[in-house]
C-alpha cells in the first residue's frame, strides 16, 4: 500500500507495544486503514518485548510507510509514551494501547476539526469491549453535561465552567484525548515513569493546564478490556502513587495554580490516594504504611492548605456529606478526619 509521505505530518499516534503479538495485528490494521490523504505518522516503539511483536511491526512498516519502527529494553508504558513524544513530527498527538484499535474514521474527523477549527486540544468518545464481549460506549458529551456548569453544544468546553462542586477530570485515559504538541512541549506535561497508572498523572497536567476543549461525540477510540492487563491488576506499591504526587506538585509549583484550578489539584491528589487506597490488599501492614507516610507528604504549610480545603468543602450539605457514594467525598472524610485522628492516636502511643 503505497501511502503519502510527509516531513510535517498532522497527526503523530504513539504506541507502545510489550508482548503484545497476540493483537499487535488488530491495532496495526486499524491504523492502516486510516485515511491516507490525512498526513499521519504512527510511532510505534517495541519497548523489550520477548515475543514476535518487532517480525509483525516490520511487515507493516514493508506495507506502509507511516510506521515510524523504534526498539528499546523494557522500561514501561509511561516511559516509552515520553519517548515517543520526543520522536514525534506531527503538529498534534494521540494515543494508541496495543491490544486496543482506532475506529476507521478518525484521522478524517481529527483532522477536519483541527483544520476547520485551529484546536489546542480535543476529547473524544470511545466504545468499550469488556472480557465478555458486551459493549459500552461513553459520549463524552453526556459527561461533561454532568460536570458542567455550561457547556456550549456548538462544540466547544471550559474547564473553568465546571459546577462548584463538581471538579472532576474528564477523563483518566490519555488515549481519550488528542493534544498540541507545542503545547505538550512547552508545558512539559510528561507521563508518570511508572509501569502502572501512568496515564493518570499526564491526563491531570492536561486537566490543569488546558482549559477550551474541543469536544467530539464520534466514537474514534475502541478499547478491549482482557483478563491480566495492567490496568486490572491490584496495586500494592506506594512507590507509583507518589510518582503521581510528585508530578501533580510539579505541574502546580509551575504554574502557579490558585482559585478553580488548585482545587482541582487538590481533588486530583484526594481521588488518587482514594483509589490507591481502595485498591490496596487487606493488610494492615500496607495501609500502615500508606498512612505513614501520606502523612509525610501533607507534612507543614502543605497539609495546612489542605484541611483549609477539605473545611471547605465541609461547608456542604452534611446529609449529602455523609451519604454521599462519590470518591471524592470519601476521600476527603480519610484526609479530613482519619490522618488526624491517626497523628493523635500515634501522638499518645509515644507518650506512653
């Protein structure tokens, strides 16, 4: 298939491949069937894989020449992504997972709305397909009605619309969203090098630093949920979280956060630790730990600020409060009265 070239591609989609032989060929052949009159480039980098995934990669790399073939040893998804974005050419980025597909007309609509519109960034639907089989696709419209305090249905999204009281990001998945790469430069938002969740803290730096957001209901993304992924297995090492931590406190320190955004920060810390939390073993060895030394992190000025936050927000309606199912919420009732109680108790087992 002899495809258009060009120095200046528009669109750069990273993909990491580990192992992944056994559905390296159903992503490869969704990006061959991407339209070749819209320039892309496909950066596919086979991060140490044991398997036969570089013999598939360079048959279709033979076949077509938008895949750009990188080798490397083993270092993880978030890792390879910033490498990949180091070799990237395109004036914007996506994302791809191996063992996941684009739908086929998504360089076409991509690049009719950066075209037509000049966009920093767009998000997008996507269709899930559990282990299975059943699907289920998320317009990403129907969320941001949720979360908005207005939203323009002509197209157009600002974080800074978002309802008081509902500052969640829109998205924990970075293949959901398609970025400037300027942008992505200049703001030097980076993936976690972490081997789990790394998406996690390159998704809040989008959250925090972007605010006009293109939103497209298509379904351009199909994600295949599999037995074994990354994605399913259980966490147990506090190391990522405070990979994720760090980042976050980068982002903030650099840009100076305050107002709607620096309580977005504090809601981005508040749901990871929550869901770190719940994601732990039933040890009491491991939530020790995690206690220990979260309480080190919110240490000083730092957790101060905090609990001026959380005293805030426990200003809403304390019916609500309580009942509430909403991570963020629980979270804040850990950091709000669990730590405290924890120094205390801690506090008056050493003076014993």
């Amino acid at each position: 298939m002899n495809t258009q070239s060009h120095s200046n591609p528009l669109l750069s989609i990273i993909v990491p491949i580990y192992n992944s032989s056994k559905f390296l060929s159903r992503c490869c052949d969704s990006l061959i069937k991407q339209d070749p009159n819209n320039i892309c480039e496909f950066i596919m980098i086979n991060d140490g894989s044991k398997d036969n995934s570089i013999d598939i990669l360079n048959e279709y790399a033979a076949k077509d020449s938008r895949f750009k073939i990188f080798t490397q040893s083993n270092q993880g998804a978030g890792i390879t992504r910033n490498f990949g974005i180091k070799q990237a050419k395109g004036e914007y980025i996506g994302f791809l997972d191996s063992d996941d597909e684009l739908s086929e007309n998504y360089s076409k609509i991509l690049s009719e709305i950066i075209k037509t519109n000049h966009v920093e960034s767009i998000i997008f639907s996507s269709q899930t397909i559990s282990v299975n089989g059943k699907n289920s696709i998320k317009k990403i419209s129907e969320r941001i009605r949720n979360i908005a305090a207005e939203y323009d249905n002509g197209n157009w999204f600002y974080i800074s619309k978002l309802k008081p009281n509902k500052k969640f990001s829109l998205t924990n998945l970075c293949t959901n969203i398609v970025l400037q790469r300027k942008l992505i430069n200049e703001r030097q938002i980076q993936f976690a090098e972490s081997r789990i969740r790394e998406d996690v803290t390159f998704t809040a730096m989008f959250h925090l630093t972007f605010d006009k957001i293109y939103v497209c209901d298509d379904i351009l993304y199909i994600q295949h949920q599999r037995l074994g992924s990354l994605e399913n297995t259980q966490i147990t090492d506090l190391n990522i979280l405070f990979t994720q931590l760090n980042s976050l406190d980068n982002v903030r320190n650099k840009f100076k956060l305050e107002g709607s955004k620096l309580d977005s920060y504090y809601d981005l810390i508040s749901t990871s630790c929550f869901r770190f939390l719940s994601k732990l073993s039933s040890s009491k060895k491991l939530r020790k730990e995690f206690l220990e030394k979260i309480e080190v992190y919110f240490s000083n000025e730092r957790y101060k600020e905090f609990r001026n936050y959380v005293k805030r927000k426990q200003l809403l309606n304390i019916t609500n409060f309580i009942n509430s199912k909403n991570e963020r919420v629980k979270t804040l009732i850990i950091f709000g009265f669990y730590i405290p109680l924890w120094k205390k108790r801690k506090h008056n087992s050493n003076k014993n």
